[in-house]
C-alpha cells in the first residue's frame, strides 16, 4: 500500500555523518508515494552532495535562504507552504539546540518556523552528547511545542562509543512518517476518473463533439483526493484547472481515452463521467470539406461505432470496481438500468440532461445512484462539488462493503 501517495514531504538534512542515510530515506518515501524536496545545511553539504539527492527526490535541493530563483526571493515560505510534513533527518545536537531557540538562522530552521505542517526529527549525535542535560532540555521544549522526535536508537557509533544516539534506520523513520497521517477510507487505492467530451475528426477544421463541460468528473477527482486516492483523471478537451494533486491525462477522441485508460490500469475504482461520443466518422478528410456543386443538396457523413470504454474495462480480468453514468434526455432510471446490466457495472448515476439547470455546463446537479439490487439513493439539487463529495462517499461505501474491507 503506498501510504504516502499525494503527500508532500521536505526533508531537511543536517551537518552529521548519518546524513548518508538521508539518500535511502528519500527511496524510502518516494516508494510509498510521496513527493519530497530537500533542504540542506551547509554543513549537511559536506556529508553528501545536494547533487545526489536531486537525482533521487527529482526535485531540486535547497540550500540558501535567500534564492533569487525562488518566488520573490521567498523559498523559505513557498516550502512551508507546500510541506504536508518536514523531517529533519539527522538533526544533530546544533540543529536541535536553534529550533529550540527558535532561530531563524538558514533556510531549514527558518522555514520550521514559517510552516504549519508537521514537523518530525530524527536525531543523531554522540552519546554523551545525547545524555547532556542541555540536549534532553532541548528535546523536552521541543516536545511542548508540539514537535514529533523519533529515536535516536542505540548502538555503535561512527567514533567507536556504544550508546544512544544513532539515528534511526530510514525504513523506520519512514513508518513513523507514514502513521502520523491520519489514514482514509481510500488511503493506498487508485481511482481512475474519465471526465468531459471527446472530440471525432470531420476533417482538419470540423468534429462532432456534445456539451460536456467536465464539471462533474473533476469535482469527483477532487472529492477522491479528500477520501485518500491516488488519482488519475483522465480528460476529453476542457478548460478547466487540474484538482491538486491528482495526475491528469489529456485526450481527444474516444479511441484516444479508451488507450489512455488501459494504459492506468489496473486501478481500484473506475469512474466513467465523461460523455464519450458513440460514432466517429468512418473516414476523416484530409482537407477542409468545402461546399461543391455536387453536394448543394447535402453531405452524406458516414459513421462507425466508437469502442464502449466502461464496457471493455468492466469486461477485463481484475476489472476495478466500475461506476458509470447515465446522461439520459428520457425514461431515465429505465435507461440507467439497462446500462448497469448490459455492461456489467456495480454503480450507475442516472443524470438527467434535459434540465438545462442541471444538464450539461451547469455548476449544480441532481442525480440518482443505482445499485446492483437496483436499490436507489437520490441526491437532491446543488452544487456539483457538493453532489461530487457525497457521491464519493456512497462508492467509497460500496466498494468498501463489495471489497470486503468492513
């Protein structure tokens, strides 16, 4: 289960010899999911070079309090900002002695007091210097204000002594990283979420496409986010922001989306809002179709089925838990049933598109959730973020309950 995925990490490195130890932390993390930039002492910089920390967090490192290169000069700040939590690993006797001063004296202590995140150390000194009273009053202040501290372990030190003090071994620090966050419903699982129109080719200038505007799948992608997903939203042409964190695809026509799908999978939901278009043109013209004498009566356009992406991906072996929807202008529960049975689904929303107050381009929706049993739940009429977070509750709840993790 990757425990940390959508979680944003800083990791401060400071001036001591286990700050080798900080390169398999960063692997550590990054298998659990997380997205982690590094902060450096100058003296953590003389322990490893901030160049092989780049290469494995893939982020550039951190050094200077004041970057030219950062937003206003303010790196120290855009950090804090980010940070979900900041862990310090080593902390050595001097880093915990500033924070507890509370300077602001470099750019890791500095963004320590700018950040509301959580903020871990992981200390690693001398024995004796662990033991000092001045250390443990350090440690102690530190408690108070909320500071989480794990370790040090004991054992052989780099100078020969034998005692506490040595930082604790990067898979371990990693697990205390990973249960500090509260764990979601969702929490380690992959949501596939398709969202928005397609578009099929005429020919270079002209397509068929309907009005989708992709309001529902991406509030749905955002509400996935809040229940713990990892999330890949996968969108038809739209003009809508990207939720954060969540990895977004962008496609065009429905032969494009259904690729795209296949590529993400497996997954362990699959949400299919998106208004794929049934038909393509069987062939697309190479130029612009132009009016001709011959065609003053009309064009004939030929057009061939497109694949049915939900199906095929309920269709496969392991399939995720399938969702689909139902945009319906008529006898809408009758057609989201048919749905639901003819392709396999274990939910279906049924969405009525003939209300222009709730249909296509509006910011407010009333749908109504089918299940297997053919069992209903309609949710009334407001905003589509609001409809989008009760929704994914109700599928959180049935693939919890279909998956047998309650």
């Amino acid at each position: 289960m990757r425990r940390l995925h959508n979680k944003r990490i800083v990791l401060g490195v400071g001036g001591g010899i286990a700050a080798y130890k900080s390169a398999e932390l960063i692997r550590k993390l990054k298998e659990q999911g997380a997205d982690v930039k590094v902060v450096m002492t100058r003296a953590g910089c003389e322990f490893i070079t901030p160049l092989t920390l780049q290469a494995l967090s893939g982020n550039p490192v951190h050094v200077d309090l004041l970057d030219p290169n950062a937003e206003a000069a303010m790196g120290h700040i855009e950090l804090a900002r980010w940070a979900d939590l900041v862990i310090i690993a080593p902390t050595t006797a001097n880093l915990l002695a500033r924070l507890a001063a509370g300077q602001a004296n470099d750019l890791l202590t500095t963004l320590v007091l700018a950040t509301d995140a959580k903020v871990m150390l992981a200390p690693a000194m001398n024995q004796a210097m662990w033991r000092d009273s001045v250390t443990q009053e350090n440690v102690n202040k530190l408690l108070t204000r909320g500071f989480l501290i794990v370790g040090p372990d004991s054992g052989e030190q780099a100078c020969g002594d034998i005692g506490p003090g040595r930082m604790l071994e990067p898979i371990a620090i990693a697990q205390h990283i990973a249960n500090s966050f509260t764990t979601k419903a969702l929490t380690g699982k992959r949501v596939v979420i398709t969202a928005g129109p397609t578009q099929e080719n005429i020919d270079p200038v002209r397509y068929i496409t309907n009005h989708s505007s992709g309001k529902m799948g991406f509030a749905l992608a955002e509400a996935a986010v809040e229940e713990g997903a990892e999330v890949i939203l996968i969108s038809g042409p739209v003009s809508l922001a990207t939720p954060d964190r969540v990895e977004r695809i962008n496609v065009v026509s429905a032969q494009d989306m259904l690729v795209a799908c296949e590529s993400v999978m497996p997954s362990d939901i699959f949400i299919a809002v998106a208004a794929v278009a049934d038909f393509r043109p069987q062939v697309v013209a190479k130029q612009k179709l132009k009016k001709q004498p011959d065609n003053e009566q009309g064009l004939l356009l030929e057009l061939v089925r497109n694949p049915d992406i939900l199906a095929t991906i309920a269709a496969k072996e392991g399939r995720p838990f399938c969702v689909g929807f139902a945009a319906e202008t008529e006898n809408l529960l009758e057609y989201a049933e048919k749905k639901l049975k003819a392709k396999n689904l274990n939910l279906i929303v049924a969405n009525d598109v003939s209300n222009p107050a709730i249909g296509f381009n509006s910011d407010d929706n009333m749908i109504t959730l089918v299940d297997r049993e053919l069992n209903t739940t309609r949710l009334a009429l407001t905003s589509k973020a609001k409809i989008a977070r009760r929704l994914m509750e109700l599928i959180t709840s049935y693939y919890l309950k279909e998956t047998h993790y309650v």
